[in-house]
C-alpha cells in the first residue's frame, strides 16, 4: 500500500499529540493533492481548519521538514460536509 506526503505527516503528528487530541482534529482530514511545493488537505469545517493551523502548523512543517518537504506548503480546504451539521437542526 503506498502512503501519501500527508498521511506521513500524520504518522509523525500523532508522535506528538494526545490521542484524543489526534482523533479530534485530524481524523477527518482527507489527502486531496500533492503538486509538489503544496499539499491540498480537506477539512469537515471552517474552525477544525482554523484550529489545525494555529495549534498544530509548526509540527505540520516539522513533519513535513523530516521528510524532506521543507518547503512544501499544507493548504487545507473547507470540504462543508460535517457530521456536526445534523447536530444544528
């Protein structure tokens, strides 16, 4: 089975964050593409993307650095599909 440039991230991330923790911000993340210079990641929602950046953009790029992607750049899509949704009606 071949792995792609994010769930090697993840595989280094969660080296690094509770599992709980894990689970809950990166469990409904999706690998979209990889040009290259930047890896298109999908989210559930706005504020899982914006948590995921602020809390967790230094271990992504530490991640990614370990892998010989220094320079690569995490763009991560709001995908609008949430199971939290449903909780709102």
């Amino acid at each position: 089975m071949t792995t792609n440039i994010w769930d090697a991230v993840l595989a280094r991330v969660a080296e690094h964050v509770d599992a709980a923790d894990f689970r809950r911000w990166f469990g409904a993340t999706a690998y979209a593409s990889d040009s290259g210079d930047q890896v298109t990641v999908w989210v559930p929602t706005e504020s899982i993307k914006r948590h995921i950046v602020s809390h967790f953009n230094d271990r992504i790029g530490a991640a990614l650095a370990g892998l010989g992607r220094g320079d690569t750049h995490v763009r991560f899509v709001v995908t609008g599909v949430s199971d939290d949704e449903d909780d709102e009606e």
